[in-house]
C-alpha cells in the first residue's frame, strides 16, 4: 500500500473512487474536479491510496477559511475522503487521514475542519468540542462538526463562521 499525491494520470481514477465510494452519486467527484480548478487546491494535500498500481483510495484536503470578527483565519477542508467499496474496512481510509494530517502539519496549516462522521474521525484527534465556537455554514450539524488544531493552541479564542469556496456549494 501506498499513499501518495495524485498524479495526472490519477484523475480518471480518483473520480470513479469517490463516485463508488459515495454510490454512484456525482456530487463528490465533482466536488474534487472542481476544487483541482481552483485556487483552493493544493496538490500535496490531493492524496491516493495505491495497491498493486490502482488507485483504490483518495483524500483531499482544500483551502477554506474561519470568518471572525478580527479577519480571516486560514484552514483546511478535509473533504472528501473515499475508498472503494471492496477495500473499504481494511484500514486504507485512517491511512490517507493520517498521511493527509501529516503533510498538513509538514506544510504548515495548523486548523482542519471536517464534517464527517462523528464515530470515525475522532481517533485523529478530530473534536466537536473544538468546533462549538466556529459556526457550521451547513446548519447544525451536531457532533459531525468537528475541528483538529494541527498546531497547538491554533484555535484558542477563536470564534467566527467557517467559509467555504462555492465549489462546495452542490454537495
């Protein structure tokens, strides 16, 4: 197994993990398509899970930001995240969580938000507790709005509404 940033040669591959990952739905590989396009896409942080030379898991993390009273305060979107089907409950999907926290923290990004299952991602460290004061743009979304200081103290005092780029608009 082996986790490393997309390449070109990856992208037809990476849609179809997400499109099986999420059944068979477009929202997610478009998602990803759409964020590759933009300034917010940061292709180190664009990550696969390959076995036996096929891509059978893709994470992206993506640039958004925490609106507060003071200004803008840069994060990362950890989404979406997605293994294939046949592979999935083998581990693959904590291995691109954690390789994609790793290079994050390595680059110097010290907040991710994520929302996600609430009984998965706290074994990275994710917490809705550090999420209570960043406002979900989604609605309330319970203890699936979460956070994870890659950088101690990241979110100490920090209180604002977390932005999206409108990629994220149709998922």
């Amino acid at each position: 197994m082996l986790i490393r940033p997309e390449t070109p040669a990856d992208i037809p591959a990476i849609y179809a993990v997400n499109q099986l990952a999420f059944d068979g739905g477009e929202a997610e590989p478009r998602l990803v398509d759409t964020i590759r396009l933009s300034d917010d896409f940061i292709p180190e942080l664009s990550l696969v899970a390959e076995a036996d030379g096929r891509v059978i898991g893709h994470i992206l993390f993506s640039r958004i930001h925490i609106q507060t009273e003071a200004g803008a305060i840069p994060a990362l979107s950890l989404a979406p995240m997605a293994v294939l089907p046949e592979y999935q409950n083998r581990g693959i999907g904590s291995m691109l969580v954690r390789g994609g926290l790793e290079e994050s923290r390595r680059l110097g990004h010290a907040i991710v938000i994520v929302l996600g299952h609430p009984n998965y991602y706290p074994r990275f460290g994710f917490s809705a507790g550090m999420a209570q004061t960043l406002e979900c743009p989604y609605g309330d979304a319970g203890p699936a709005w979460m956070a994870l200081e890659l950088i101690p103290g990241a979110l100490h005092g920090v209180r604002g509404k977390v932005v999206y780029p409108p990629a994220f608009d149709g998922v």
